[in-house]
C-alpha cells in the first residue's frame, strides 16, 4: 500500500510516498480507504507555521 509518511513537523520536505505493508484488520476494526483529501488555506499556514 502507498502512503504518504511525515517525518517530522513542518513543510512538505518531511513528507514522502512510501510503500508500507498492508494492514492486518482485528474483528473489532475496520479500514477506511481514502479516495482523495484536501487541504485549505489555514491547514497549509498552521502545517508551515506561517
């Protein structure tokens, strides 16, 4: 499964697609798979400490 990993706090720099294992699901959970997200204005200026 690809992922997006962040490494530390701050810009993209910390941010890289990896492929990472599959999740092994437990009876009492369940997998959510994300089409698409998004981000706006004030989530890109707290996520860059602007």
């Amino acid at each position: 499964m690809r992922a997006i990993v962040t490494t530390e706090y701050g810009s993209v720099e910390f941010s890289e697609q990896q492929e990472i294992e599959n999740t092994v699901i437990q009876s009492d959970e369940i997998l959510i798979h994300i089409y698409a997200s998004s981000v706006n204005s004030v989530g890109w200026k707290i996520r860059n400490s602007i």
